[in-house]
C-alpha cells in the first residue's frame, strides 16, 4: 500500500514536470500542485488509453505517459485560469 503511494508521488512528479516542460511560458505553481496535478493526469491519461484500447494500460507504458503528459497539460492550464487573478500573501 506505501508501495503504491510513493510509486503515485514520484510518477506524479515525473507527469507534472514533464508537462510543464511542455507548456510554453512560465507556470507560476507550486511544486506540491505539479505533483497534485501530475498524479490526477497519470490516472486520468492512463485510464483513458485503458478504455479508448480496450487493453490494459499502465502508467509506464509509452501511450500512458504521453496521455498523461497530455491531460496534465490541461489540468495546468485550467489550475492557472482558475488561480489568474488571487495574488498570494
């Protein structure tokens, strides 16, 4: 069960940095919510290729890293719209 969590973590961080490699111009997020949103892309990237291909699909396989980089990506941009304009203390 840790196994999972910390497996989850470091593949989150790998997804959530991957993607913001990706975006072009500077995210202004924190490490914590790169890792928050690369975990939720992984899962959702990873349960899409599953059922777009009906085939069992991990999180390390090829289309499910490109699938999660991809939803990441997203959930990136709408976490920078919805935070645009709170300015932080």
């Amino acid at each position: 069960m840790i196994g999972t969590i910390i497996t989850a973590i470091i593949i989150g961080a790998i997804i959530g940095a991957l993607a913001r490699l990706v975006m072009p111009g500077k995210q202004n997020i924190s490490v914590v919510m790169t890792i928050v949103l690369g975990i939720l892309g992984s899962a959702i990237g990873s349960w899409l290729v599953a059922t777009l291909t009906s085939a069992s699909s991990s999180a390390l396989s090829i289309p499910g890293i490109i699938a999660g980089v991809a939803v990441a990506v997203v959930l990136i941009a709408i976490y920078m719209r919805v935070t645009a304009g709170r300015t932080r203390v």
